[in-house]
C-alpha cells in the first residue's frame, strides 16, 4: 500500500525506505530532491514551498494508483515550508518484482509530480525571488 504525504515535517529517507522493502520486491528505486545553491548564474539561498493539500493529494493518489494496480509499491513525501540549502524536499520511493520497471516507475511518479501536482516554490535568491514548480 502506498504512503503519500505532505507536510512541514523533515523527510526521514531511512524511514521511507523501510515502507518500501518487502520479501515480494526485488528492485527498490529512490529520489532524494534537495535544496541546491546554484541554477545555472541563478544563487538561491533558501525556498519556501506551498500545497494546494487537497487537490495535491488526490493528484498524488492518481499517479500511485496505476504503480500499485500493477503489483508495485509508492512512497512519496513532499515538505512544504521554509527550506534551506541541502535539506531535503522530496522523496519518491517505488519498489518493484523487477529493478527496470522500479526505475521507470519512480522517474514516471517524480515528472508527473513535477507537472500535475499543485505544490510551488518561492525561491530567495541572492538578486530577487522567483515563483515556480
């Protein structure tokens, strides 16, 4: 069964993880997003994300579902907050019977979070601040 959720709450990849192993899985493919400095010439110093919860949570069930129809497992966390560098901000966990279709899910859950999945980012950066996804 999967495990979505966003909140202020620091990210516990450890904890994650272990929501992911299971006798019945072979492959387990993880991505840890992080706070980054540099964008291309672009410095940012810190982001502040935001969540629609409602409608980010059933878009979130809507990319899972499918994953978990076919025999996989989901586990993705989100922080919303004021974040500074290096802190964690997303995590997607997919486990599988096999390692290519754990890769291809968890690449497939983090880009159809990216683009459908009402959460922004404010990003302090060192000339202004920039809205985003």
């Amino acid at each position: 069964m999967h495990y979505l959720r966003i909140s202020d709450d620091v990210i516990d990849v450890g904890d994650l993880y272990q929501q992911l192993v299971d006798p019945q899985y072979g492959g387990i493919d993880m991505f840890v997003g992080t706070v980054r400095q540099w964008t291309g010439d672009i410095e940012t110093t810190k982001i502040e994300y935001s969540a629609y919860h409602p409608m980010a949570e059933r878009q979130l069930e809507k990319i899972a579902a499918p994953i978990e129809e076919k025999g996989g497992r989901v586990v993705v966390a989100h922080r919303t907050g004021l974040l500074k560098l290096t802190d964690i901000a997303v995590f997607v966990g997919v486990a599988a019977p096999h390692r290519a279709e754990a890769f291809q899910w968890c690449q497939h859950v983090i880009d159809t979070l990216k683009q459908e999945v009402p959460i922004w980012k404010k990003e302090y950066d060192t000339d202004k601040v920039r809205w985003g996804n």
